[in-house]
C-alpha cells in the first residue's frame, strides 16, 4: 500500500481511490475533506494522471499553496508545480490572459479590486447627473455584483420584472442604466473586476466552443473544495468544464455554507447528484480535529437548522476541556480578558502566539483585541481589513505600474496622472475626459494625443513629459523583471524622494511602506518560477500585479511567524487553530442585526456560528460583553441566541472583570448586579473586585435578567443596521 494511504480511514481510502467519474464528498468539519482531497490528487498523478490535467479550486491562494507543498512531499519531485491550482478567481485570471483575445480585452487586462470597481461606478454616476449620495457605488456595486454572481447582464437586468420591482422599492430605477455604463467602461478600460473573472470565464466556454474544447480536454479532472459556497456561475463554469469526462471530485459540508450573501448556494450540492448518472458518493463521519466537548456543541448547535444532510460527526479524541463561556462588562473588557488568557496559556501550556485565533463576526470588533493585545506585548496580525494593498502610498505605486502595462486603465492614470504633484490640474483633466468620453477613445490616448486636442504651453510640456516617462517604463517591460521596473518607478516618479523628505510620523511610515513593498516585489520575482507567473512563465510585472489583486484575506500570510490570528469567521473557513476565541456572542452581532429577519439567514447565522466552533482543535473561548461601542454609540445587547442552544455539560461559564464606562455609570448599580447574579461570581470576579472596587451597594427588588439566560430580545441604545457588516472578501 502507498505510504499516503497508510493513515486514511476506510472512507478517506474509497474516496482517494475513486479515480474516474463523478464523486461527492458530504461531511462535517474537520472530516479530512480537505485532506482527501490532497491526497487524492497526489493519488491521481502517482497514477500516471499528468499535473496539467488536474484542475483543483480552494478556497484561498494560501490553501493551494499548501497543497502543493504536500502534493510534493507525498511524491517526492516537484511535478505539483504543474497543477492548475488555486482560487476560482486566480485560476481563471490565468486563463483568461491567454484568451482574452477572443472576448475583445487585451491580455494584460487590469483586474480592478473592489475600490477601484467603486471609483469607476462613481465616475460613471457623475457623468450620468444622477446623485452618488442616493446611488450610492457600494450599494449599486452590490446589485451589479449579484447579477453578475447570477449570470444576469444589463440588458437582461433591465428587463427583469422582479429586479425592476425591487430597484423601484428602492427608489433607485437608473440602477440597469449605471450596469451598462459600468460594464462598457470597465471593457474600455481594459479592466475586469473579481465578478468579471467569474463572468467573463462563462461567456468565453459558453459562446467559444474551440475555447471550451481546449479546456474539457485539458482538465480531465476537477476537483472543488469548499463547494457549498459555490455561486450560480461557479457552478455553470464547472459543469461545462467537467462535461466531457466528468472526473469531477466536489467536496463540502451543507452545514458551513456561509457565502449565501455572495449568491452562493446549497442547492449545488443537491443538483450534484442530479446532473450526472452514477455519482459516488463518500461519507465521512470521523473528526479528527476537535476534542469531545467542542464537538459535541458544535453537532448540537447546528441540530438547531432544519433541512441539514444528516450527519453523524464523532471523534476518538479525548474530552479535552470544557468550553469557556465568559462574560464582561465592555468591549474593552472583552479584548483585555482575551490578552489576559493567552498569556496565561502559554505561560502554563506552553502555546506559542501562532496557536491562538481570535475570531469575530464584523472586522470593526479588531479594535479592543489590538489594543489589548499590543499593551501585553503579545504579537498578532489581523487578516482582512484594510490591507497592506489598501494603503494609499501603496496603491498609487501600484497605480503607476498597472499603467505601464496597460495605458487604458483609467482608474489608475487619474490616480497617478498628478502625482506627484506636477502642475496637470483639474481642469486639464476634465477636458481630457470630455475628449475621451466624445471620441469614444482612452484617456491616456487624449493625454498623448494632446497637442491635437488644443493643450498649450505648460500644460502641454506637462503632458508630454508625463507620456514620455511612461513610454520610457514600457520600454523597461521587454527585459526587466518586475523588480527592476519597480525601481525605476520609485526613482524617476520622484515618489521615493518625496516620502523620504516627509519626516513626520505618517510620513515615515509611508516611505517604509514603499520600501516594503519594493522588498515584497523583489522576494517575488527571486522566488522560484511557477505556473502561477503566466504562460510565458517570467517575472513579468503583469503575473507580480495579476498575483497581489487576487490575494485573499487568509493569504496575507508571512509563513512561520509566531503571531496570534485574529480574522473574520468567513476568513477562518478550512483552517484550524489549537486554541480559538470567538468573541461578542451577543444578539444583533452575532447573529447580526442584518440577518435575523428570515429563518434562512438566521440559519445561515447559526452556520457561521458552526464553523468559528468548529475551527478550535483543544480549547474554546466564547465571550461577549454587555455594552460595547459601535458606529460611535455605547450599545447594550442581550447574550446571542446560540448560547442557550449549547448543552450545559460542556460548557463552564464565568464572569471576567471589567470597569464601567465613565458615561455608563448610571447602570453601573444594576450591571455588577447582574453579573454577581450571573454566572456564579467565581474567582475571576473576585480578581475583578480586587481591581475594581466593591460593586455598588445592591438594589432591592430587581428581577435577576442573566439567571436563567434572557430568552433572545435585544436593548439597542442606537444602531444603524448595517454599517458594519463585513465579511471577508
Ligand atoms: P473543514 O470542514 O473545516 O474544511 P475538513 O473536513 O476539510 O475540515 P481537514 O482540514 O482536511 O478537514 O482535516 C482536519 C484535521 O484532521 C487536519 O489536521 C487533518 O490533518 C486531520 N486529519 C484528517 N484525516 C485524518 C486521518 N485519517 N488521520 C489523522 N489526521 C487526520
Ligand atoms: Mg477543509
């Protein structure tokens, strides 16, 4: 037998070996789905399968890459390399660049990230006279994304009674209006944005036969991991793609399906079985990632949402800990308890940093975990969020580079057109536009053009030279790599300089940044080449920027560094931490105010509560506080829903310190009387009094609210529904 099947139970084994025709995986978390999957490409290409016939789709950039790894240890050579592997959105980018052609873009087309899609919607608004305030770009980006999610294009769109209905309930009618200018101008613009990698990939195997016959034939099997949060489009790409020789290997869990807000849905693990004959299907019921108590919450938690598949997840692992349930007073209280107990566990068990993940429902919630965390000196990193490749320095660098290689994206050139500052004012650009948009041609067209166009004097001179030390940067493509371009930008944009003259503190930071960057750049074009870099397989600056738009929230990793995670539940997806705490269980956060409107999104809500449990491998921190500020006002919400829907055996729950807020002393009185009525008024509480004071003297008469726990009911002093829901993306 093969070393690689030696650990694999017999379930894992018959789903390994199942190599042709279709397979469906269904199991729970921490299964050994992603493991089988793995393996079973390791199997496929150990039987002769060549690498550049696999097709495999994860969920994050970062997944793949570990794939590969052990891909490789398992066979001993680097044959991996050769995979097609990655994210949908990476591995179509790929192959769209080289079949761009065929649906009308250039092949160094621009991927615009989500920043850059809202700033070419608001131009788009502007020039239509309709108001960016009440057509909001992130709200009519959200529509335009979900119809493309769910293959509807603007002439479609505008036709459609049911979205119609919905834009006029809205008061937004000029919504199929805004898509149509959008769509053409991000075509103008040689750009895509992510939903258009999606799309575009559609369009070109449905309407280009030779193009779907080259990739059926290519991809003779497919693997998906993750495939409950596949979306309408996905799917239809996939079912094409698999079509011919339907080796396609999905493998999924309807109970973590997290991404419904996205457009994805269950219904294609149920349509699986009904869109081929004979499709095998694996069960896996054995955890190996969570101890007994962890576990059996999960299970119970989730045998709360109705239609789930039946599932009967048990694991040999021992009991382990019972879950910690901990209440506080505030938010601040909360990040504090949560700094406090990761220093005492790794004082007394020994953890490092790298096994602990604080995880949360909105990105705002990182605030209280940071600053406590930082105070105790304890290092961490925050996934997701505004990243790296958000920061300003870093996106006009970027800006400058996305250009050279591709002079029609507009949304960079205004970025970087006047920057650094060199006398193109606003007036010149908003000539050149109205030239661009009459003549139906590029901007830069008109900038190079500008002589043409009646610019004079100065304002030429400026111009000129702008196009000329871009064509310069052009020149550079043919035999530089991207580092080297990079360099060049930095010294004759003057960028570097001016950073470095700016000695503030901000400033500072900025010109680090760069350097940062310039680092990162040079890491990437030394590290080894792989399928990733482009057919042409070089360290071209188009593969480095394709590579950077398209990292996902999980991938902004530096590997082996010993830092606590904190992230988002829908970043957590797949991975697992020795130690988790997932904080504010409270209602109107988790589950949030925006999904408790419906069963299916409260279901959805409790699914996401099933995954941040189930990511813990030996201890679990559930804690949420009794105010905490958000969107600038103190809030004070009742223990979430799910709390009461785990069985008390398993849990120990406790009180855990904290002072009032100075504008919230009024209730002080009856806060530390709920919390002594609470759960129990243990040792921690007594640390709370040592620090604290004594509570206030107690009230008569008032009704204990924390014993049992409250049935779900929220006091929100104000809230703007909303506003801080953020997944990961
Ligand atoms: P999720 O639903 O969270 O994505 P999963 O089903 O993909 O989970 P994996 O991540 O593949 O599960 O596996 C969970 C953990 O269990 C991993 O640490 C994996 O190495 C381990 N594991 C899986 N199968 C076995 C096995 N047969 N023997 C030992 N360990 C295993
Ligand atoms: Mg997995």
């Amino acid at each position: 037998m093969h070393d690689y099947l030696k650990g694999l139970n017999e379930q894992q084994k018959e789903a390994v070996l199942h190599i042709n025709g279709p397979l469906m995986i269904v199991a729970g978390a921490g299964s050994g789905k992603t493991k089988v999957l793995t393996t079973r490409i390791a199997h496929l290409m150990n039987q002769g399968v060549d690498a550049f016939n696999i097709l495999a789709l994860t969920f994050t950039n970062k997944a793949a890459a570990e794939m590969k790894e052990r891909i490789e240890k398992i066979l001993g050579n680097s044959e991996a390399r050769n995979l097609y592997i990655g994210t949908f959105h990476s591995v179509f980018a790929r192959i769209l660049r080289g079949e761009a052609h065929r649906i009308g873009y250039p092949n160094n087309f621009t991927i615009y990230d989500t920043d850059d899609s809202r700033s070419v919607l608001k131009t788009v608004i502007n020039e239509m006279n309709l108001d960016d305030k009440h057509y909001k770009p992130s709200v009519v980006g959200n529509r335009i994304s979900s119809a493309k999610n769910a293959l509807v294009g603007p002439a479609e769109y505008a036709t459609d009674y049911y979205i119609q209905q919905e834009d006029m309930r809205a008061n937004r009618p000029a919504i199929a209006q805004i898509y149509a200018a959008y769509a053409a101008r991000c075509f103008k613009n040689g750009a895509m944005d992510f939903d258009d990698l999606l799309l575009k990939m559609y369009e070109l195997l449905k309407n280009f036969p030779e193009a779907l016959h080259k990739y059926q034939h290519k991809f003779k099997y497919i693997l998906i991991d993750e495939y409950q949060d596949t979306n309408a489009v996905q799917y239809q790409i996939t079912k094409l793609l698999a079509a011919a020789h339907e080796n396609i290997c999905v493998v999924g869990d309807d109970a973590q399906s997290i991404y419904s807000f996205r457009g994805a849905t269950i219904e294609n693990i149920l349509q699986f079985q009904k869109d081929y004959d004979d499709v095998k299907v694996v069960k896996l019921e054995q955890n190996y990632r969570s101890s007994q108590s962890i576990l059996n919450v999960a299970n119970e938690v989730i045998s709360n949402n109705k239609g789930q598949i039946p599932k009967n997840l048990w694991t040999e692992n021992s009991a382990g800990e019972k879950i910690s349930l901990v209440r506080t007073m505030t938010d601040n209280d909360e990040g504090k308890f949560t700094a406090d107990t990761i220093q005492e566990q790794k004082l007394r068990n020994h953890y490092h940093n790298r096994d602990f993940a604080i995880l949360y429902r909105t990105n705002a919630q990182s605030r209280a975990f940071e600053e406590s965390l930082r105070r105790m000196g304890i290092a961490y990193r925050i996934y997701g969020g505004v990243s790296f490749y958000q920061r300003k320095e870093i996106k006009d660098f970027l800006a400058y580079m996305r250009v050279i290689v591709n002079t029609n994206d507009e949304v960079s050139l205004l970025r970087i057109i006047n920057y650094p500052a060199r006398g193109i004012g606003k007036t010149t650009l908003e000539k050149c536009a109205i030239y661009a948009n009459e003549q139906n041609i590029p901007l830069f067209e008109v900038v190079s053009r500008a002589g043409e166009f009646g610019f004079k004097g100065g304002t030429l001179e400026q111009l000129s030279n702008f196009v000329t030390m871009i064509r310069y940067f052009q020149s550079l493509l043919t035999d530089k790599n991207a580092y080297d371009v990079a360099v060049q930008v930095g010294k004759h944009t003057n960028i570097t300089k001016e950073l470095f003259a700016d000695k503030t503190t901000e400033g500072l930071a900025r010109y680090e940044n760069i350097q940062e960057l310039l680092n990162s750049i040079k890491e990437w074009t030394e590290s080894p080449l792989n399928e990733e870099d482009g057919e042409v397989g070089e360290k071209s600056l188009g593969a480095y920027l394709q590579q950077i738009t398209l990292l996902t929230d999980a991938d902004d990793d530096k590997e082996n560094s010993d830092v606590v995670k904190l992230m988002t539940i829908h970043a957590a997806k797949g991975l697992e931490f020795g130690c988790v705490f997932v904080a504010g269980i409270e209602e109107m956060l988790f589950p949030n105010a925006m999904s408790i409107n419906t069963r299916e999104e409260l279901e959805e809500e409790r699914r996401l509560f099933y995954v941040a449990i189930t990511r813990a491998k030996h201890r679990l921190w559930l804690t949420y506080a009794n105010t905490r500020y958000r969107f600038g006002q103190l809030v004070q919400n009742e223990p979430s829903r799910f709390i009461e829907e785990m069985p008390e055996q398993y849990i120990d729950k406790s009180y855990a310190g904290g002072g009032a807020r100075n504008n919230f002393s009024s209730d002080m009185g009856s806060a530390f009387e709920r919390m002594q009525r609470g759960f129990g008024f243990g040792s921690q509480a007594a640390d709370a009094e040592k620090k604290y004071g004594p509570p206030p003297a107690k009230k008569t008469n008032s009704k204990p609210e924390y014993l049992p726990i409250t049935p779900p009911s929220s006091k929100v002093v104000e809230h703007k529904p909303g506003a801080d829901f953020v997944a990961s993306d």
